[in-house]
C-alpha cells in the first residue's frame, strides 16, 4: 500500500509505502529513505509500534533526530571532518564540533529520496548524491532495499545498502532505527525501558572512544560494560554509575546480535555482514522532542543497533580498520537482516 504522508517545503509530494508480512508490519517513507513504523505484537497479543518517529512529515523536517533514517555516505564521526585519500587531503562540513556526525549538516537522512519499485512485500529507493556533496568526492548513486518476509512466529525485515561511484569516496551506510521493543504505548508506564532489555553480541573487543566521542584503538571487553557476549542489560552498568550510556563501537565476532525484552516478550535478532555494531542508548533523547501519538521522548526511550564499519575508519592506521574507500568501478554493498519474534 501507498498513501500520501506529506509535503516537502518545496512542495514535492512525500508518500508512505506500508509492507505486510505475517503479523508484522513496516511503514517505510522515502524523507532519509526512513522505517517510519513497525508493527507487531507482544506475548499477550497486542501489536505496537517498536520503532521511534513521528506521526506525519512535519516531525521528520523539524527535528534532525535520525529516527528510522538511512545515514550517509559515512554513519557516525569522522575526527576532524577531514581525511587523507591518495595522498590528497579531503575537507568536509563538519557538524558536532570540528567533525563530521553521519554525513554532515546535509546528511542522507534529510534528503528526499525516490521510490524506484515497491509491492506488498518490498521498496527500493534511491538517491543521487553530487560530486562535492558535503565535501565528499565522487558522483555517489545510493540505493536501500526493504524487504519483509513470514518467519515463523514473526516475520524478518531485510535492510540492503548498496552505491556505485564515478570517483574515490568512502561509503559506510547504516540504518539508524531506535527500537523500543516495549512498545510505543508501554513507554509513558515504562520509562528507560531500553535499559532493561538483555542485549547479547558476540564481540570480545570495542572501542573506546575520546572526550569527542571519537574512536580509539580496540580494547577488550572482558571485565568492562562492553561485554555482552553472554548477555546482559545495559542497566546494570549504567545504574552502578560506571557508564552513563551506550554510545559505542564493537567489534563483532560473528556478523549478528539479540535484543529481547522479557516484558513484553518482543525478541529481534539481527544478522549483518557488517564489522561493527553501534550500539546507541539514546542518551541525547531529552524531552524536547515529541513524537508518535505526542509521546515526549526521553533518555533511554530506545536502544539503536547499527551494523556499519568502524567509525573514524578513514583515519585509522591501514591494515586495522575496515577499509571503507568505495572505487569507480565496485560496487558497495551492506546488508542486516532483523528478525522479529515474540
């Protein structure tokens, strides 16, 4: 199903491209190429929204607050909005300080991208970023593949990322969803509930990261908040005072993880062929701005999980990051796939 879901300020049309599949649902519009819903039940049956939003255009064009949004060319921060390729140095528009958060000031997610196809079941989009885009070389044609298919007892949402360039320029795309396996309507009576979900990863390293939250070289993670290799809730740390929140990089084992809340029964578990997971627990989410069915949304409303290379990877040594250089010629391409039970 399509239906119209808003305008742009210049007047384009903005429409909402809905994917059924078993009890599940997905609602997908193509302002930053964004899952703007995600219907399914919980163990007594009763179907919420699992992903933070808003209720029509206006939200998304008035707040850059990432919800849903496809994030690019490069998720998360580049140290100094800079970096060396071939030998040049790259300038690029910063927009947290001296450097670059998930694209810049202009980002993927606030660009208006086009349907290509879609049915019941899938939606393609697709956008074309210039030369110069943000500072980032390359003519950079982008495209994100939503696809939604019956598992049993729930059904399996397919993410695939993929660009062709007419010049060298890093990609590193990601989906930048805040999941509240809660349930929109649990959270007024379920406050921080994303702290209480058991979040299990096979990642024996991390990285920690500087006062600008830019990344340093790997760390283990035994013996620290980062270890979720057998599960655990991100509370625990955080209410020790160990950690105030998760906003941090690790270094995955094994391309997947699992998210589960005992309450409601909700259970994701995603599969990436990504070396990274983000691993976000919505510590800039203050009040301030309202969301679906004016909900305020608050700190720890959600928990993103975002499969992408490491952050900063442009300015790691060779030979230790994910090389995220994309070459005319090749062709990019990411891919998570989340399934949802209950």
């Amino acid at each position: 199903m399509i239906e119209p879901f808003g305008e742009m300020p210049d007047g384009r049309p903005v429409a909402r491209v809905t994917l059924r599949a078993g009890p599940v649902t997905a609602r997908i519009i193509p302002f930053g190429a964004a899952l703007q819903a995600l219907e399914m039940p919980g163990r007594d049956g009763t179907v919420d929204d699992i992903v933070l939003g808003h209720d029509s255009l206006q939200g998304y064009l008035a707040h850059r607050s990432y919800f849903g949004a496809t994030v690019g060319r490069v998720a998360n921060r580049i140290a100094g909005a800079s970096f060396l390729l071939d030998g040049r140095r790259v300038m690029l528009a910063a927009n947290e300080g001296a450097n670059m958060l998930h694209g810049g000031p202009d980002g993927f997610d606030r660009r208006l991208w086009e349907i290509e196809s879609h049915d019941d079941r899938c939606v393609s989009l697709t956008l074309l970023s210039p030369d110069g885009d943000q500072g980032f070389p390359g003519r950079l044609l982008a495209r994100v593949r939503y696809e939604l298919d019956a598992v049993a007892g729930g059904a399996a949402l397919r993410i695939t990322h993929s660009a062709t360039t007419d010049a060298a320029t890093p990609v590193a795309l990601t989906n930048h969803s805040f999941f509240a396996l809660a349930g929109a309507r649990a959270l007024a009576a379920r406050p921080r509930s994303a702290l209480e979900y058991r979040l299990t990863v096979p990642a024996a390293r991390y990285l920690p990261v500087d006062g600008a939250m830019i990344p340093l070289p790997p760390a283990p993670v035994a013996a620290t908040p980062f270890d979720f290799r057998t599960g655990r809730q991100p509370l625990t740390a955080v209410r020790s005072g160990v950690i105030s929140g998760y906003d941090h990089c690790l270094c995955l084992d094994a391309g997947q993880a699992e998210l589960y809340d005992a309450l409601s029964g909700r259970r994701m578990v995603l599969e990436t062929d990504q070396a990274g997971l983000q691993v976000y627990t919505g510590n800039f989410l203050d009040g301030r701005v309202t969301g679906k069915a004016g909900r305020a949304y608050l700190q720890n409303d959600a928990i993103c999980l975002e499969p992408q290379p490491w952050p900063n990877a442009v300015n790691m040594p060779a030979g230790g990051a994910p090389d995220v250089i994309l070459r005319p010629g090749e062709t990019y391409r990411a891919a998570m796939r989340l399934t949802f039970t209950c």
